[in-house]
C-alpha cells in the first residue's frame, strides 16, 4: 500500500473501524425531514429533500410553471397524449385551490393512462410480436401487453403484479389473468432454425429470465456471475446457478408451437358459454320428459323399425382366394369354402339374383353355421372368424375415367392436421386442379388452401409452398372444379421440409359428383414421399360410413372391417355365438344402383394374426330397405330392443329405449334437437379470443437437473446445484429450494431493500427524466451514487407505507412542487446542474417515440381510441425494407381505424423494428431495456417531415385548421397552434406562420398537380369543390406545426 492508502486506514480505525456493506444493500430507514430555509415552498415530503440539497448548493427552486405548461406537462406524463384545448381552458378558468389535484385524479383515472404507463414495463418485459433470431416468426403474446395496461388502469398493487408475472401458475387455482401474466417470462426468444439444438436456446432462455428478473426488479446485473464468480461481487456463480435451478423447471423448451399455451376467452365469451349451457341443459330436461303423444310417436317408431329389412339375393358369378382355395356356390347363393389357411382374402364377382331397377342402401353378409364346419359354426377356427376388411366395387364396362366434381383429401382422426405441397387432378394430360377452388376445413400458420393447387410442387413451408391446417378433429382439404370432369389420375405432393412428410399417413382421397356423392375413395396407410400418383379408373367404389350387426365378440366390434386395411388387429368376429347365424350389415354413405351390365366386385380380408380365423360358409345379399341407414345409426343396445317386443323388454330396457327415442329420434322434438345441437355445436367451437404462451411447472416426477455451467457453457456441467436465493438478502424463507412464487414474494417482501429503491427510483426518472440513481440498471458497486440518498429511502419506505399503490406514490411525485417548477433555466444554472440532478428546475426532455407519433395523431384528429386486441401494422416508408428471412410476414399495412392506433399497438418485430420508432430510440426489445437512449439526430426530423405517418398527420391537422369557422387566417392559425402547444402565439409566431400560409398558396396555385398531391396523399380526396392551392398550403402548415421544438419535448 502507498502512505496515503495507509493514513486512510489508519484514520478509519481511530474513527472506530465501523464496515458497511453496499449502501444499496442495507435496509432503508425512514429518514426525519431535513430541515430547510424557505420553509413556504415545500408541498409534500419530497421537496424537503430537493430544497435542502439546493440549499446547500446554494440555488433557489424555479417558481411554478405557467398553468398552460404545468397541464400539458401532467397530461403527456400521465396519459402520453397532449390535453385538448378545451381542458387548457377548463384548468385555467377553474379557480379552484384543489384545481391541479383534481386534474391529477382525473388524468389518473383515465384508460390512456394504463396505455402510457404500459409502454415503460413492455421495454422491461422484452415484449415483442416475434420469437426473435434469424427467422424471427410471429409470435402470438399480445394478451400480455393487455394484460400489463389494465393491471395498471386497475391499479393492481406492484407486489401482487410481481407475483402474478414471475409465479401467477403456482396461485392456488389460477385465474385465465394470473397464467396470462407469467408471459412475462415466454418473451424470451425462441429460435426453429434447422439443424439448431433446443436446449442450447432452452438454456439461453433460462439465463435470460435470470439476469431479467434481476435487472427489473434488483437494479442488478449479473450476467458476469454466469461464467465465475468475482471477489469483490456480491452473488457468486453458485448462486447464480441456484437462481437459474428455479427457472429451470418448466414446460417451454424452444418449440415452434409456442407450448405450452392458453386458450384465453373473454369475459363475455365466457358468458355466452354460461348461458349457452344453461340452455342445453333446459332443453335437455325437456327430451328427457315422455308426453301422451310423444308415446303415441315411440310406438309407431318401435313398430316401423321392428319389421324385417326388404332383402335383394346376390348370385355369385366367381368366387377366388388369395390362398388359391376353391369355394362351392350352392343353390341358394351361399359360399362354402371347406378348407382353412393361415390367412385368406376372398374376391367375389356378384349380380342381383333377379332384374331390379332398385337403389340399395347397404350390403349384408350372412353367416351360416354349419355341421362339417370345426365347432358346427360359419368358421373354421372352432366356429370363429376374423373379417379384418371388406370392400366393395362397381365394375362398368364403359368408361375408365370417373367424373366428379370435388376431389377431397382427409386425415380422419382426433387432434390431427393436414399439410399438402401440391395435389394434382389430371383429365388426360391437363391439370384441371389448377383452374378449381380449393378449401380447407381451417387455416393455421398462413398455410393458405390455394397453395396447393398453384403448380408448386416444392414442399418446403419456408417458400410459401404448402398448406397447413390448425389441430382438429378430421381436417379436409378440397378443391371444387366448377362442374363434373372426366378424371384420369390424382398426384399427392407432400411436405418436403425437416421430415415432415411422415405427418401425411392414414389419409383418405375422394372424388365426389356434383351432388357430393362419393364416386371413387380410396385410403391410403403410407407417407407420399415426395409424391404418390393414384389412377382412377370408371369403376364406383361403394363406401360404407358404418357398420351394424346382431352380435359382436368383444373388442372386435363390426366398424373394424371398414376402418384401416393395414389393421390387422381389429375386426369382426362372433366367439360365444360362434355356433349360431349372425348378420354384418354394411351401411352406405349414399345409395347406389348396379346396372344390368355392371358386376359388383366384393373382397373379404381375413388378415387376422390369429391362425386360421376364416369364414367356410356364408351369404351376400343387398338391401333396398331405406329404413338402413336410419338402423345403422342406432347404438347396438338400442337395436336389439327395437327388435323386441314390449312385452319381452324389462322396465330398465324400456326406459333406456324412451330416452333414446326422445333424445335421437321423436319427430315431435325434431325442432328442439336441432335447437340443442346447434347450441352444443356454437359451444364446441366456439373459438378462444387468442393463445397465449404462459409458463406451466413440470411435475415434481419431471423435474431437470441445474449444475453449475463451467465459464457459463451448458454443456460443461460442474457440482449440482439446488433452488436458492442470494445470501446477499436476509429474508426469511418457508422453504430452503423455493420456487418462482417464493423468489417473487422474496422480492417484494419489506426486508429485501432492493426492490422499493429499484421500482421507485425508476417511477422518478420517468417523470422527471433522470433517476436519482441515474444509472436505473446498475444499483451496484459499478452504478452511479445516488443523487439524494435520503430522499430515496423516503420513496422506498413511501412505497412499502402504500402498499405498493403506483397511482398513490405516482401522485406522490407529480404533487410535489419539486415536479411543478418551471423548465426554464439560464446559463449559469447549466453550468452548475446540467442533467437537472439536483432538480434545480422542471423536468424537460424529448418525448419518447411512441408519444412523439401518437400525439401528431391526437392533434390531427386521427388516433383511434380502440384499447387491446391484435398488433397493427401502420403505415410506414415504401423503401423497400424487408426482412432478411422469414418473409412471409413482411410489412402489410393495416387498414381503417387500425392505421391509426396509438404506438403501443404498433407490431414489434425484433428483427425489423418500426422505423420511425426506432428512429426515436424505440429499443427492439431483444433483451430487458431498462433504460432507453435519448438521442438527437438529423434522422429523427426526416421521420417527422417525410414519414408517411407524419405527412398524412400534417394533412389532417391542416384540413382540421382549415375547417374552423374563422374567417381570419390568424384566427385559424392560433386555433391550430393552441391545438399542438397548449398555448396562444405571440404576435410575432402567428405573423410567421400567416406569412408561410400565404406564400405557399401562392406557390402551390401555380402547379395544382403538385399541391393536390400534398394535401391528399395519403390521407384522400379534399371535400368537393375544396380549392388544392388552400388544402397544399394548411398541410404545410400543418407539417411546421408538427415539427416546432415544443411540441417534440416536455414543457
């Protein structure tokens, strides 16, 4: 050590050798008010503070501000809009000693407050309307940004707003609002490049969410303790690591789809959803309730189902086996096949047995035991078959093409989604599919329908190639081809990108007829990679939509036969009635007719893996009887009472066929089932107002492992570490591994002295420009002194004393007389308080780039007073910006109100920022901004001169101008200065002003062509009979207005 290092330590140890931590570190002490010489000017507590630091600098406060300034002051600070002339004359003519407090109140109270205030904790929340990195895709959060504002119009307390934002999943029973809140922490970047590893963003996230909770909440970097720890700091790397082990432990893990997501309702959604069940459950009762008639209409239902089904004989004109077996056609058009194999496929060629014109509604195959048979059955397995599937085809021998109308692909299934590349329809060599309309049952990902039917067949979704529907229920994609057409093949292009292509795999291809009825179907079990060509020839594929039968074994129920083909595990089989007669009826989805010179074609699989399971004896027949279809959609319980008699039924039976009947089938209720299932379908698809990605915690069984990470690298593992908070902070804690909740409550609790300096030092610095910490990110050792220490712990300990109310502490701030003073300054006074860090004048400083554009807006009577909802795209320069990837969500500029919506709305992409904004120094929000830049640059004039918004601003607020009733110029421009300054003009602004309307008149009557373009474009056409020169020469007016220095900054 030198000597003076030495005297230092020597005088230290004299003085008593007291050590003190970081001041920032020690709990805040309610301080006595200092006392002070010009005991008249303080209003609250906070001038005390100010006066005694002035007082011993030896300067004087500025005197209050002119009301004119002091009320456009309060109004853009506390709404971020300029007041209306008319509240300028309102707050001058109220003589009111309660006049400027009651402004405060009002100003408080309004919705615009939430807006203003939100756009500070959107910056520290990272908010964003994209996932960020190369691609940087949209990304559905703006419930967040909602959420944020009505929090602060609610004035929710700042301690539960933390709560709800780090920890609102952990609440006991969680409202929509609180999981909402947690997306806070899901606008981390996530990054669905190709060939990138998700835990390596996983982990980034977490880090992020780390040294974010710090810096918001703690004034706190600690990026540095990721990578070692440091002597001197005051968390070391194990705690860091601790930090992140609380983090570490939810659902999210860098996926595209955002998981895991709420669906989020509105309020009055949710009513709906309230009433529309009251009604269903009304109308429920009432088919639940028999009436004298309704009975009547049971019995002749009961009696016109129970008589038998009007049956057609098939002839068996061939009968093959797979097996090369051969099958014994008996008189009475029954098969029998005496000798069983492993597995067999049966093909029958069939015609009516006699001439018939009829239509037929399904097909019956009839299983006949018999005594040679094993086990005396229709079988040859003891009695016992498997009929794994069975189809049926129409064989004409005329055309080979089939005409249709619609050719439709289907993913049937539950939580499924279809994605096509191209999907070609050939009538020779032409592809008609390019000339139809295509459709899909619903549209995610902006994978638009006509992507498949625009000849690109390259699959990737990057290039816009391919189609992409939401996860449903059985999605479709189809086209309509105008009219019916000859159709010779059908080409499946599939997705070719990051092995998407196994998603398509268990589809089904129709052709449909002008009157929607299947004329050619076919499934298909494999992935088209890239593509799969089907030749379609005249022959009709009879398709069967169910199946019914007298009797099944138990899971091998009858639809088994016409779902998959490549199942072999399902089926129809009849053991414990193997030895007795069944019936497989097979339903049509529409009717069909077998011409004289057609043969229906019908092959029976029997692919079961249980050996020998195939039919020996059995019959083919039709059914013409109509009442089929109304059988097939019968339960199998309900059909086998309708074919007792009343008698034969137990009271149980008879009840559970009246509430079926009465629920399903009366025609008395006919009005009153449509009414319910329309209800329960506007209930079932009703759709959320929005997703939003919330955090979710993984289940305790589930939980990750946290190391500490050696130099920071995730994939170099140190000692494992547990849940934990600094020891830096003494707070008592319930648990020693505490979750998100618990870091949150440890925050806001009164001992952690952090927080209250953080939040009230950055409420200071909104309002007056500069922090008393000045450096609002850093309250550590590498961080500015504060400016008024006392001060500081007075507003920490105010806030505590609140309970956290910000409206409370907000009016705290601007009451204070301190706030109040006026802005002006002299030379010497800059010389002494340059940044105004010992308050020695009012807050003046540019407004931020969101104020800056909302109030051209509000002065020229175009912004639009629409809170919430999705993003909006305003208009900004054609210059060709566009994103470097993902440019399918290039700039598409919005249209009507929603060009008009205040800043905050604006689309916040983080690769491709809003120009003018980020021309005011509007951050892309990539990480935590606690503190923006203030810049001045040659570029922040271009924007408000020539930016389109700006312009078309100017051409508002001229055409406004020109509009008032006034006759003298002067009059109409004093009209329109007040309008943008909140104050007259002297004589002097206004004769310049008049001067610059004249002249450019003048100017602009000379060239008409130009002067109607600069008074309409872009705003629209002038009134009708409007003079161009007048309108050209306002807007330029207009345009000075909006770029005066006043304007631009805080009075």
């Amino acid at each position: 050590l030198d000597q003076k290092s030495i005297d230092l330590i020597r005088r230290w140890i004299k003085q008593g050798g007291e050590y003190a931590g970081h001041w920032s570190y020690q709990q805040p002490q309610r301080p006595e008010l200092p006392q002070v010489n010009q005991a008249d000017w303080p209003r609250n507590e906070i001038d005390y503070f100010i006066l005694q630091r002035l007082e011993q600098e030896h300067l004087k406060p500025q005197p209050i501000a002119e009301k004119t300034a002091l009320i456009r002051r309060l109004t853009l600070d506390l709404t971020g809009l300029p007041p209306t002339p008319e509240e300028v004359h309102a707050f001058l003519q109220n003589e009111n000693p309660d006049a400027y407090e009651q402004l405060v109140d009002e100003l408080l109270s309004r919705p615009t407050f939430g807006e203003h205030w939100a756009r500070m904790w959107l910056d520290l929340a990272r908010y964003a309307d994209s996932a960020g990195y190369a691609d940087d895709p949209s990304r559905t959060i703006w419930a967040f940004r909602d959420y944020v504002i009505k929090s602060l119009n609610e004035n929710k307390p700042f301690d539960l707003f933390t709560k709800e934002q780090l920890a609102g999943d952990l609440f006991p029973d969680p409202t929509d609002e609180q999981l909402i809140a947690t997306a806070f922490h899901r606008n981390t970047l996530t990054n669905n490049e190709g060939g990138t590893i998700d835990e390596e963003f996983r982990n980034a996230a977490i880090i992020d969410r780390v040294n974010t909770t710090f810096a918001v909440w703690m004034g706190t970097t600690m990026a540095c303790a990721q990578c070692h720890t440091h002597k001197y700091d005051p968390i070391s790397q194990r705690e860091y690591f601790q930090l992140f082990a609380i983090f570490n432990n939810t659902e999210d893990a860098d996926k595209r789809d955002e998981s895991p997501l709420l669906q989020y309702y509105t309020p009055e959604q949710k009513q709906q959803q309230v009433e529309w069940k009251q009604q269903i459950e009304e109308l429920k009762k009432t088919l639940q309730t028999p009436t004298p008639a309704l009975r009547d209409e049971l019995a002749q239902w009961e009696s016109r189902l129970s008589k038998p089904l009007e049956l057609t004989p098939l002839a068996v004109t061939e009968f093959t086996a797979e097996s090369k077996t051969s099958g014994e056609l008996t008189p009475d058009h029954a098969v029998l096949v005496p000798e069983a194999h492993e597995t067999d496929r049966y093909t029958l060629k069939l015609q009516p047995a006699k001439a018939t014109s009829e239509k037929y509604y399904a097909l019956q195959l009839q299983t006949l035991p018999l005594e040679t048979l094993p086990g005396k059955g229709a079988g040859h397995a003891n009695g016992n078959f498997v009929i794994t599937n069975l189809k049926a085809t129409i064989n004409s021998a005329g055309s080979q093409s089939a005409e249709g109308r619609y050719v439709r692909v289907e993913m049937p299934g539950n939580e499924k989604l279809l994605s096509l590349a191209e999907v070609q329809v050939l009538s020779g060599s032409d592809n008609i599919a390019k000339n139809g309309k295509a459709t899909q049952s619903s549209t995610d990902y902006n994978g638009l329908p006509e992507r498949a039917i625009d000849g690109n067949t390259n699959g990737d979704y990057a290039v816009n190639s391919t189609t992409h529907t939401a996860v449903s229920n059985d999605p479709w994609w189809e086209v309509d081809l105008t009219s019916n057409q000859p159709i010779d093949q059908i080409v499946i292009w599939n997705r070719t990108d990051n092995n998407l292509h196994t998603r398509l795999k268990d589809y089904r291809i129709s052709i449909l007829d002008a009157d929607r009825n299947v004329v050619w179907q076919q499934m298909e079990s494999n992935s088209p990679n890239p593509s799969k060509s089907y030749e379609i020839s005249g022959d009709r594929t009879v398709v069967f939509s169910s199946a019914l039968t007298d009797y099944s074994q138990s899971g091998f129920a009858p639809n088994g036969v016409i779902d998959s083909p490549e199942n072999h595990e399902t089926g129809w089989a009849v053991a414990g009635q193997a030895s007795q007669a069944h019936q497989l009826t097979l339903i049509s989805s529409t009717p069909f007719e077998l011409k004289e010179d057609e043969i229906l074609t019908v092959t029976i699989d029997q692919k079961s893996k249980y050996a020998q399971h195939t039919l020996g004896h059995f019959r083919l027949q039709l059914i013409s009887d109509p009442r089929t279809s109304e059988l097939a959609g019968l339960p199998v319980e309900i059909l086998t009472l309708v074919q007792k008699t009343e008698d034969e039924r137990s009271t149980a039976e008879q009840k559970q066929l009246t509430e079926y009947f009465l629920a399903n089938a009366a025609p008395g209720l006919k009005a009153k089932r449509k009414q319910l299932a329309e209800l329960e379908n506007q209930l079932k698809n009703m759709k959320p107002t929005t997703t939003v990605p919330v955090m979710r915690q993984l289940p305790e069984e589930k939980h990750r492992k946290s190391h500490i990470q050696i130099r920071g690298n995730y994939t170099s593992l140190g000692d494992e570490v547990h849940e934990g908070l600094p020891d830096l902070i003494q707070v008592p804690l319930e648990s020693e591994q505490p979750s998100r909740l618990e870091l949150a409550e440890w925050l806001v609790h009164p001992e952690n002295p952090l927080t209250a300096r953080v939040i009230a030092n950055r409420y200071w610095e909104k309002l007056f420009g500069i922090g008393l910490v000045s450096t609002s990110e850093e309250f550590g050792s590498q961080g500015e002194l504060p400016s008024h220490p006392q001060l500081l712990d007075w507003m920490a300990t105010e806030l505590h004393r609140l309970n956290w109310d910000s409206k409370a502490f907000i009016k705290t701030l601007v009451m204070s007389a301190a706030y109040r003073q006026s802005s002006r300054s002299t030379p010497e006074l800059l010389e002494i308080d340059p940044d105004n860090r010992l308050v020695s004048r009012g807050p003046r400083f540019r407004l931020s780039a969101e104020m800056v554009r909302d109030q051209a807006l509000f002065v020229s009577g175009l912004l639009s007073e629409k809170m919430y909802g999705p993003p909006v795209n305003p208009p900004q320069p054609d210059i060709g910006l566009k994103a470097a990837f993902g440019a399918g969500i290039d700039w598409k500029t919005s249209s009507g109100e929603d060009r008009y919506r205040r800043a905050l709305y604006t689309t916040w992409r983080r690769s491709n920022p809003y120009p003018s904004m980020a021309a005011f120094d509007a951050p892309n929000r990539e990480t935590c901004i606690v503190r923006r830049d203030r810049t001045n640059t040659p570029l922040q004039a271009f924007v408000t001169l020539n930016d389109p918004v700006y312009v078309e601003a100017a051409q508002a607020l001229g055409r406004r101008i020109q509009e008032q009733p006034d006759e003298e110029i002067s009059e109409k421009i004093a009209f329109g200065f007040e309008l943008c300054t909140s104050r007259k003009p002297t004589h002097l602004e206004t004769n310049r002003l008049v001067s610059l309307y004249q002249t450019a008149q003048q100017e602009y009557a000379k060239t008409p062509d130009e002067a109607l373009k600069l008074a309409t474009d872009p705003l629209g056409p002038l009134p009708e009979g409007a003079n161009p020169a007048e309108f050209a020469a306002w807007t330029l007016v207009g345009n000075v207005l909006l770029n005066l220095d006043e304007i631009l900054m805080k009075p």
